[in-house]
C-alpha cells in the first residue's frame, strides 16, 4: 500500500519543470509588455511633439517655404517641410502684402532610434497663406 501516501519523487519533480516552464512563459509575456507600453509612450509623445511643431510653423497665416530640422531633446529630432502647392490667379484675392493667398503643403517628421532601429513619426497638413516676401 505505498502507492496511496503522497507523491513520488518523479512526480514532484515534473511539476516543478511544469510550473518553471509556465513562470517562464509568464515573464516574457510581461517582459514584451512593458516593452510594448514604452514603445507606445514614445510615439505618444512624438505625436505630440509633431503637432506642436506643425501649429508653430502653420500658425500666423503667413508661411514660408523651405526645409527646417533640428535637435528636439530627450534624443527626438524634428524636420519641418514647407512647399507650395496651388497660388490663387485671381488679383482681388490679394492679401495685404498685395500677394495672392497660397495653399502649402506642410509636413513634419519627429524621429528617434530606439532599440538600434530609427522610428517616426509624420503628421502631414496643407495651410492657406500669404507668402513672405516674394514667397
């Protein structure tokens, strides 16, 4: 009647592999997650840097062609791309500069490396506007 007093050796042993396996499983999952929930705050906040590079360069109705990139901090880098698209033909649509109104694409890249691999992010708007100067 030994059979019926408690566990064998081998049994013990095979539910100690078993619940190694399973904690194993179980902190890789929750290792990818906080992997996960970081990746994602840091496109949250280069989504948000975007926007305030793009309300800066499209805010104050006169728009500037050209190309402006810089160090944003934190390790992000912006780039800001300004290029007309359509020019009003008609003269009574002229702006106080005596200009027509433009419409300009406007588009800024937030980049950053992480993980040995360069991310972005790219927000893309059109603005109307008095070009500066000759424009």
């Amino acid at each position: 009647m030994r059979g019926t007093r408690g566990f064998t050796l081998l049994e013990v042993l095979i539910a100690f592999v078993i619940a190694a396996l399973a904690l194993g499983v179980m902190f890789e999952v929750a290792v990818d997650a906080v992997s996960a929930s970081e990746r994602a705050a840091r496109y949250e906040e280069a989504v948000v840097r975007a926007r305030s590079h793009l309300a800066m360069a499209t805010d104050g109705g006169s728009v500037m062609p050209g190309n402006w990139d810089g160090d944003d901090g934190g390790g992000y880098r912006w780039h800001i791309h300004v290029v007309p698209v359509v020019a009003a033909a008609t003269p009574r649509a002229a702006g106080p500069a005596g200009l027509p109104p433009a419409l300009y694409a406007v588009s800024v890249w937030i980049t950053w490396t992480e993980d040995g691999r360069t991310r972005e992010v790219r927000l893309d708007t059109e603005q109307v506007g008095q070009p500066v100067g000759g424009g």
